[in-house]
C-alpha cells in the first residue's frame, strides 16, 4: 500500500502521521498561532523531527461555520508558505488542504506533493481533472453541504452505508479519470454529529471498502471536548486514546496537530501488532 509523492514511494502499511499547519487566523484550535516565517519554520522542524510524514497547510478554515475565504486570499496566505518550506525544508512531503482546483494547481507547481480535498471534488467541478493532469495523490474526504451548512446535514438513513455509497462514487469518478493515489477521509465533525461521530469510529473498519488507505482526523476535535466537557486546548488525552481506535480499526494516516504523542501511539501499536 503505497503512494507516490513526487517520485518518492511512501509505504502507508505501516501508519504515518501528517502534521497540521493551519496559516488561517480563525482555526478551532491552532488559529493565528503561525503567522510568521519563524513560528512556521520552527513548528514545521519540530513537527518533523518528531516523526510527521506529512505536513498537511491549510489556508482556509473548514471549522464549522467558517467564513468564506477568496481563492485569491488563500494563494496569497498559501503559495509563499509551501515555497519556503519547500526551500528550507526540500525533503519533507508537503500536502495541501483545499477544495479549489486553482489553489491545487498553483501548489502543487510550488513544489507540494499531494492534495487534501475536504469536498472530494463536490465544491469545484474542475478538481478531479485537475488530479488526473497532475497525477498525485488525492485524499478525498465525506461532507454534505459546506463549512457554512455542515451542521444542519446531518440526517443520514445509514451513516457507514451512505458515507460507502459516496465513497464508492468519488472513487468510480477519480479511476475513471486516471487518477491512481486514492485515499479516503470520513469527516470526522463534518456533517456528523457527536454521537454519529463515535458511531463512525467504532466502525471505521468498515470502509476499508477498496482497499484503498483510511485517513482519521480526530485530533482535539469537538466530540472530544464535548464528551470530556473540557476544550480543545485540554483534549490532547482524549485524541491520543481516539488514536490507538482508529490504528486498531485500520487507519493508516493520523492528521494531528501533536506529532510526538501521535507518532508514540503508532509506535505503541506497531509493538502490539509486531511478529
């Protein structure tokens, strides 16, 4: 199970994690906090050193509710931060958190490596195609509506179905265009609710329907906080106890935004799993 990031072949049987860089002033957790070519440098170094396989840059933040963001504003907050990461950091595998298949475009022609799509290509018709010209790998998330609607989409006749039927179709749609590095993202907190979210986690196993990589993304998210009646800031515990979940369920991505503690869980599982 491996994909190909600018030539270099990344085997996901064994889990990896992706670092969060959030260059957005509004993010649920991390907002604000890297605004600056120092602080972005030094928590990119440190997210490496502690073991990220990925750095995952997002321009635009998907919390829920987020205001809209112009494809303008976010190629200038984007562009200038994968060009110096790739410049001071040229070994590091940079992923790209957008929906628009412009941004990916640009991005990856500045040197970024794979795209991170929370629409699955349902937010602009030209993303797929965009993919298939560029021919790098594709992570292609479940939502309804947008970051604005999410909240309110949250009926569903059988969520593991459902989220496998839309899988189902993205992946047809993607293999029918060319695109070859597929993998997939439920969406934890993105048109689910609390209890829906626990609902998709103790069965994640079940979409490992084409053999195709799982990415969770569970990291300080709400329905941890809100099950611990804590916050974001103290939900690290709860993430790290969401983690060793998923890898037993079959994950074999973790997008975090604490690398050390995720890259220790990976460890602790790879140990219970070893032969």
């Amino acid at each position: 199970m491996t994909i190909n990031c600018k030539g270099k072949l990344i085997d996901l049987s064994t889990p990896k994690v992706m670092g969060i860089l959030n260059v957005t002033p509004d993010s649920f957790y991390d907002g604000g906090r890297y605004k600056d070519e120092t602080s972005i440098l030094n928590q990119v170094e440190s997210m490496l050193q502690e073991g990220a396989t990925f750095i995952d840059v997002g321009a635009y933040s998907s919390r829920p509710n987020a205001p809209f963001v112009s494809e303008d504003e976010e190629l200038q907050r984007l562009l200038p931060i994968i060009k110096l990461l790739v410049n001071k950091f040229p070994e590091s595998t940079i992923s790209v958190d957008t929906f628009r298949s412009n941004v990916a475009k640009q991005s990856i022609q500045v040197g970024a490596a794979l795209i991170n799509d929370i629409s699955a290509g349902l937010q602009d018709q030209n993303m797929l195609q965009t993919i298939a010209k560029l021919q790098v790998p594709y992570i292609m998330m479940h939502m309804c509506g947008t970051p604005q609607t999410m909240q309110i989409l949250t009926d569903y006749d059988d969520l593991i179905k459902d989220i496998n039927l839309y899988f189902s179709e993205r992946i047809a749609k993607a293999r029918g265009l060319g695109i070859i590095d597929l993998i997939l993202d439920p969406g934890f907190g993105f048109a689910k609710t609390t209890k829906q979210n626990f609902e998709l986690l103790n069965n994640f196993e079940l979409l490992n329907i084409a053999d195709l990589p799982l990415l969770a993304g569970v990291s300080r998210k709400s329905m941890i906080y809100k099950t611990l009646n804590t916050s974001a800031t103290e939900a690290l515990n709860g993430t790290t106890a969401l983690h060793m979940v998923a890898l037993q369920k079959g994950a074999k991505i973790l997008r975090v935004h604490d690398v050390k503690q995720a890259q220790e869980c990976i460890t602790l599982y790879n140990q219970l799993h070893a032969e």
